[in-house]
C-alpha cells in the first residue's frame, strides 16, 4: 500500500498535483494540497515530478508502480489480441 505523505510547510498550494492526479487522489483544503483518496493511488509518480516544491514523498511505491506497469502492459495486449 502506497502512503502519501504532503510536506505542508513547503507546499505552495499551487493546485498542480490536484489538477495532474489522473486518480483524483488530492483536494486542496485550506490552501494546501491533501491526499483524500491516497488508496486510489496507482504510483505514476506524476505528482512528484510536477510539485515546483517538492513536498510529496511515496512510501510503498516499487509495489504499486509494478501494478500500474502491470495494468498498461495489459491495457496494450488487449489492443493487439
Ligand atoms: S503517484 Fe500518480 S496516482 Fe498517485 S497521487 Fe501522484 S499523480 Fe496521483
Ligand atoms: S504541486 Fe506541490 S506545492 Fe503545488 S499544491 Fe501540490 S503539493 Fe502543494
């Protein structure tokens, strides 16, 4: 299980990782992003890389990027099969 940890002093409240999320895991709650939904976090790491504070940490991530990585392997067999 991935956990998500927000450095909210250093987050900006800038709203990237909110609106990046393709699994709507972050809202803004006073002006500071907030994991609401981290168990639909699949570890595309995408967040990380586009928080201008870095104030996103992934704990638990090897596994769950395996099973992202799983889903679109198997996303792309199902368009040649
Ligand atoms: S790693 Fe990907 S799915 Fe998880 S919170 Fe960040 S952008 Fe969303
Ligand atoms: S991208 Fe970073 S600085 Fe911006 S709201 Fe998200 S956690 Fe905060």
């Amino acid at each position: 299980m991935i956990e998500i940890k927000v450095d909210t002093e250093s987050c900006v409240g800038c709203g990237l990782c909110v609106k990046d999320c393709p699994m709507k895991v972050y809202e803004l709650k006073d002006g500071i992003s907030t994991p609401v939904r981290p168990n639909d976090c699949m570890g595309c790491l995408s967040c990380h890389e586009i928080c201008p504070a870095q104030a996103l940490e992934h704990k638990g991530i090897y596994a769950a990027k395996r099973h992202y990585i799983d889903i679109r392997v198997c996303e792309m067999l199902k368009k040649v099969i």
